[in-house]
C-alpha cells in the first residue's frame, strides 16, 4: 500500500492538494496545458494515466475532449468516480497498473499529469509502464509526463532524514469531516535506488485543539534525471519530440536539452511513438 491507496487519504487528496498548492504550486496552469495538448494531439482518443481524483480527466471531459481515466489506486478512481457522476459525465474510469492496463482501444494521447509517473519506483517498472502505454497508443501517438529535475543539495540534505522520526509540518488544511488536520512529512532519499522514500503523518485536532487523531501513511517514488529519459524512451520505442520547463514554461531547445537545468524545473516531456 502506498500514500494513494488509502480511503482516507483520496478522500482528502483535493482537499489538501489545494492547500499545497495555495503556498507553492509547481503545477500551476496544468489544466490549460493538458487541454492545449488533448485539442492538438487528443482527436483519437485520450487516456488519463494516474488519474487521480480526476483533476485532469474531469477538465478534459467538461470541454468536450474524449477521455477516459485510470489510477491504480481503487480509492482515488472511486473519487473520480463519485466527482464525474455528480457533474453529469458519464465515463470510462477504472483500476489498473499502468505498467499493465489496456482498455481494448487506442488512444492518440496518453497522459500521465503532475508527478504520477515519479510513482514508478524503479527502472524496471518504469521500462513497464512506457512499454505498455506505447501499446495503448495509436502509430504516431503521444505520450506525455513530468519529471523534477534531481538537485543534490535536497538530496544531501534529505539523506540525513531519518523517515520514522524526522518529520517537518507540510501544511494544515481542513478535512472532508470538518476537522483542522496537520500533514507532517520526513522523506529520506536513498542515491544508488534514486528512490525518495518516507511517510505522511495526518494529525487531526477538534475544535479546542486537542489532537483526536493520527495517520501515518507510506511513501515512495524515484527521481529520474534528464539524461535517463531520452535513454528510457529509445529503449521502450519512443522518441522525444519536445520539452517544456513547467507547464507555462518555455519549450526547450531540443539542441540544448542536455544542459544542466535550473533547481526545481518541472519538466514535462512529449514522446511521440516510433
Ligand atoms: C500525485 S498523484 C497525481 C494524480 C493526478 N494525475 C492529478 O494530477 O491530480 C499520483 C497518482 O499516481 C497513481 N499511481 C501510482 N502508481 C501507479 C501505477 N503504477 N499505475 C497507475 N497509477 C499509479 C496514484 O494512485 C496517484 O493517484
């Protein structure tokens, strides 16, 4: 089980998503550029990969893009589920493992929106999972996901966390019961797996203050550097057709591609498939 397969936690996920990104939003414009690309490159089809509670799907649907959704977390599609019914859209929205579902069609687009493609803990799934979606896809389809750049001083300075005990506030929001919550953090980050791994800690107050409730949730993900993405789409049948520095960055220079990045540079990848 990981942080996405708890009831709880996809019951919440919007809730404290919003929250997140009211501080620091690394996303910010994700929609927009998702639609963008569905109304280019989306005409036979959409697949939102990961989907989520359905930030991306239900966007898409609501504007008329034909798309349908999956996440391997039950609780997460349950959401998406419940949200898209309560909208009065009606869609395809299932559990699967991205390195193995199939829905019997093909889409001309795969989407895999804001960090679902970091979940892939190792290489080997990682190879998996772009193996399989490159099935999914129509000749010439797209694939598309994000990466955060890798920084070796959050690196060095994660290495030192102790994941059972080091925990920092990420923030407070208010949950889908009414009550204040506290999400605490400690990520520790191993060099040789590149895997960032730690927990979530969910302390829920009432209204005096007085701590009713605790939830400590795992996490796990692996960081990929820029070079490892080219090599990992020649391999799996993929070749990259552009990348953007955020999603309201600039596209990248193909020729200048292999240059350091900046810090925190979301870089969202556009794979078309030989
Ligand atoms: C950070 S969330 C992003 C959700 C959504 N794309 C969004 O933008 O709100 C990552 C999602 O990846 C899903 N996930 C993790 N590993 C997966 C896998 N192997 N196959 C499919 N989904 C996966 C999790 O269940 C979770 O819902």
């Amino acid at each position: 089980m990981d942080l996405h397969d708890y009831k709880d936690v996809a019951e919440n996920y919007d809730l404290y998503l919003e929250a997140m990104y009211s501080q620091e939003n690394n996303h910010e414009g994700f929609q927009e550029f998702y639609l963008n690309l569905a109304r280019h490159y989306g005409k036979g089809g959409v697949v939102d990969i990961a989907c989520g509670t359905g930030a991306v799907l239900l966007y898409l649907a609501e504007r008329g893009i034909e798309v349908d959704g999956t996440d391997l977390s039950e609780e997460m599609c349950k959401v998406a589920a419940a949200k898209a019914e309560a909208m009065g859209l009606s869609l395809n929205i299932y559990p699967a493992d991205m390195t193995g579902f199939s829905s019997g069609r093909k889409y001309s687009l795969a989407i895999i929106a804001r960090s679902g493609f970091m979940h892939l803990p190792t290489q080997e799934l990682q190879i998996a999972a772009l193996r399989n979606i490159r099935e999914q896809l129509t000749d010439g389809g797209i694939l598309t996901f994000n990466t955060f750049d890798p920084w070796p001083a959050v690196q060095a300075q994660q290495m030192q966390t102790d994941p059972k005990k080091d925990y920092s506030l990420r923030l407070e929001y208010v949950n889908r019961d009414g009550n204040r919550e506290k999400i605490y953090n400690a990520i520790t980050y191993d060099p040789y797996s590149q895997q960032m791994y730690g927990y979530w800690k969910f302390e829920t107050y009432d209204d005096a203050g007085n701590v009713i409730g605790e939830r400590v949730r795992p996490l796990l993900m692996r960081e990929t550097y820029r070079s490892e993405v080219f090599l990992l789409a020649q391999l799996c049948g993929f070749e990259v057709q552009a990348i953007y520095r955020g999603y309201k960055g600039d596209r990248e220079v193909l020729s200048d591609i292999t240059t350091a990045a900046l810090y925190s540079s979301n870089l969202i990848w556009i794979l078309r498939k030989k």
